[in-house]
C-alpha cells in the first residue's frame, strides 16, 4: 500500500475513534451507580454490565486485529464503526438487565475491531518521523483519554445521564465513518482466508481466559478451559499457513518485551486509575465529579510530555526513553503508597500523580511503538492485535490483583497503601523487561 502523508484527517480518525473506546470504559466506572437506579440491577447482574463487554472484547481482539489484514483495512475499520456505534445507541436506549448486557457484549465486538485496526492504519499511513509522531500521539491517548474521560464520565452522570455518552458515540461514530471513507486509503485486493479453527480456539480460549480473571463463579473450570483451547490455538498458529496469530511475532526480541511489559505496566495503572477515585471520595470527601478532575495533574503532565516524546525518542532512542518513563512511573507510584489522610490531596495524590504523569506519557507511546517494530506489512493488524491483547488481559489482571490486595486489610487507607506498592512492584517487573528484552532487541537491530 503506497504511504500516504497525512497526518491531518487520518491521524484524527485513528485517534477519535480510540478516544471512544477509551470514553466508554469510563462512562460504565463512574456511572454504575446510576445504571443500576435506572434499571433496577443488584450488584451481580450490574458486574456483568462491564463484564459481557470485556468478555467479547477480550476475546475478539485477535481476530479483529487480523481480519484487517486479510479483508483490508478500511473495510475492517468501518465494520468496527458500524458495530460500535449501533452497539453504542443500543446501550443507551437500554430498559432492562438482558437488553443493556447483551448491548455491551456487541458493543464490545465493535471495539474489538476498531482498536486493533486504527493501529495498524496507523502502521500502514505513516513512515519515518511521522509515524514516530503519530505512534507517540496514539499512545499519549491511551494515558490522557483514559484520565480525561474519568471527568466527562462524571460530569454525564452527576448533572446528567450516563445515557448521554453511549448516545454521544453515535454521531461521532457516523462522523468518523464519513471521514474513512473519504480520507483513508482504498483496500487494495487481499488474497488469503480466515483461519476457522484458529479462530474459534481464540475466540473460546481468551473470553475464558478474561471470565476466569472478572468472573463470579466457575472460575477455576474457565481458567483450565482457556489453557486448553489457547494450547490448541497454538498449535494450530503453528501447523497452519494462514495463522490469526503468526507466531513469527514472537521471536523478536523487542516485541516480547514489549508484550511482556505492557501486561504489567497496564496492570499497575489500571489497578491505579479504579481504587484512586475511592479513596478520594472516601477519605478525602470528594464527590464523583470532583474525583474525576483530581487527576488532572496526571493528565496536564501527560499531555505536556506526549508532545516532546517524538523528539525525544530521536534523541535517547525507544529503548532509553521507555526505561525512564517506567522507573518515573514506578516512583511515583512508590511514593503514592504513602499516602495518609492528613497528608492531603496536594501532596499525599496530586504531587505523585504528576510524576507518574511523566512516565506515563514516556511510557506509553514507546511501549506501542516496540509492540509492533520490526513487523511485516502483512502482519501489522496481528501484532497491533497483540498488543492490545496484552493492553486488556493485563489491565484485567492488574485490577484484580491490586483489588485483591486492597481487600486484604481491614482499613481503606493501610490496603490502599499495599495495593498501590503492589502496583510499584509491577512497574519494577515492566522495568526489567525493558531493560534486558527491549533494549538490547533494539541495538540489535540497529
């Protein structure tokens, strides 16, 4: 496909797109409350409000990621629009339990195709110092719209519906399809097919995988079918010619790294971006709302960051700039499981968040850019695939694993404290991945 210099619309369509994505993981956080008033929900039918989204999420990100390389990109990433946005205006218009969960399940489909996919458009428009640009701008992203949804999440459901964001998805989704089709560049002819068994090996073995880590029973009979079908998965990746997966994406030593550390830099945050908000309404009074724009030291700093780190990554290299993101991030942390109440917002949370700010926005982009370097053309949607496979297990993994924690003390404030270090503790390990996998995979190849 011939490179394209645009970094305008495309750019644009990339971005918004996974800012929905992003929006919608954080309207559900903060608007559950809400949800459950409005349609009568107990707590266990209300877990599946998130849970049948990451269930079809998570399981579909492979072959949504790989069904662009295949069928084309374009293609692919309008599918995922129409998916999203349909799903999207399902949800809001929502009267009960069974309609809203299976609304989230297919929306889930959607956002299992559209992530993947801007990715590897990405991969696909840009070259040289502007796809450096535009990897440092799409993994910014994923730091400030995470942090900068918490605040419009909570602005919809205090003053005025978590409906509203689900409905907002709709036009912006019709917007972005506009745009596709009249900026991105046409498919051209793909010859190849779909990998049937490996597909349903997939499909089976990571939504088990995710129900074993979310779920509210069976877990441990899900955790042994996820091993079994994802062992078959593997094996078939291996013996067939036109893997969802190639298993070639595995032996370069950068991009393990960079699987590796992303599941446990994404771990430590989202565990990070779930119990902080409590404990700020909880120990420090803070309403929904206010808890939301309390991270905007985090966000400022990010953002500030994510604009240098193209210029940056020219000067100190992927490698060197994601080591001193991941130590920043993990001595922020460090110094947040400190906190105590009489300590105060400003300097117990706003001042480490700044620092974890920094890493963030050096980490982020130079995790994305690792996770598919050295990657063929044909392969750019599967290992876009991957990395976010791991962006979504390991998030998954770390909340439950810092929540754990938490729960294991009797007071808030002591298992906030444990939880956070925990947190520490798996940006130490993200840090060892970086240092002997992706740095020495990257002077490798140079």
């Amino acid at each position: 496909m011939a490179k394209q210099k645009r970094f305008d619309w495309i750019l644009l369509v990339i971005l918004m797109s996974y800012f929905m994505i992003l929006l919608d993981n954080s309207i559900i956080f903060t608007g559950t409350v809400k949800i459950a008033q409005d349609l009568n929900l107990n707590q266990a039918t209300l877990s599946w409000v998130s849970s049948a989204y990451s269930l079809t999420f998570g399981g579909f990100l492979l072959l949504g990621g790989r069904a662009g390389d295949l069928f084309g990109r374009r293609r692919v990433f309008e599918l995922g629009l129409i998916l999203f946005g349909l799903g999207s205006l399902l949800v809001g218009l929502a009267v009960n339990a069974p309609m809203i969960i299976a609304s989230r399940a297919f929306q889930g489909v959607g956002s299992a195709i559209l992530e993947p996919t801007t990715l590897a458009i990405l991969m696909d428009t840009y070259e040289g110092t502007e796809r450096t640009k535009a990897i440092a701008y799409y993994g910014a992203m994923a730091g400030i719209g995470a942090s900068v949804s918490l605040v419009i999440g909570g602005v919809f459901a205090s003053l005025l519906t978590w409906r509203v964001g689900f409905f907002m998805n709709v036009p912006i989704s019709i917007w972005m399809f506009y745009l596709a089709v009249k900026h991105l560049n046409k498919d051209n002819s793909q010859s190849g097919k779909l990998d049937w068994l490996g597909t349903f090996s997939s499909l089976i073995g990571m939504s088990a995988l995710v129900y074993s880590i979310i779920g509210d029973w069976a877990k441990l009979p899900a955790f042994l079918l996820a091993v079994l079908f994802l062992a078959l998965f593997i094996y078939q990746e291996h013996r067939t010619g036109q893997p969802i997966m190639p298993l070639r994406l595995f032996t370069d030593r950068e991009r393990i790294g960079a699987y590796v550390g992303r599941f446990l830099y994404l771990g430590a945050m989202m565990g990070f971006w779930f119990i902080t908000p409590q404990l700020m309404q909880n120990q420090l009074g803070f309403s929904a709302l206010m808890a939301g724009v309390a991270f905007f030291p985090l966000t400022i700093v990010n953002f500030i960051i994510a604009l240098q780190v193209a210029r940056l990554t020219a000067k100190w290299g992927n490698g060197g700039l994601l080591v001193t993101g991941i130590a920043l991030t993990a001595a922020g942390m460090l110094w947040l499981s400190f906190f105590a109440p009489e300590t105060g917002y400003w300097w117990g949370i706003a001042a480490p968040m700044v620092v974890i700010g920094v890493g963030q926005g050096f980490s982020l982009s130079p995790f994305t850019a690792a996770g598919v370097a050295h990657t063929r053309g044909t392969d750019a949607g599967a290992a876009s695939g991957v990395v976010n496979v791991m962006h979504q297990i390991g998030g998954s993994v770390g909340l439950s694993v810092l929540v754990t924690t938490q729960s294991l003390f009797s007071g808030q404030v002591i298992g906030f404290q444990h939880a956070i270090f925990m947190g520490a503790g798996l940006l130490g390990l993200a840090l060892l991945a970086a240092i002997f996998l992706i740095v020495p995979g990257e002077r490798q190849k140079n």
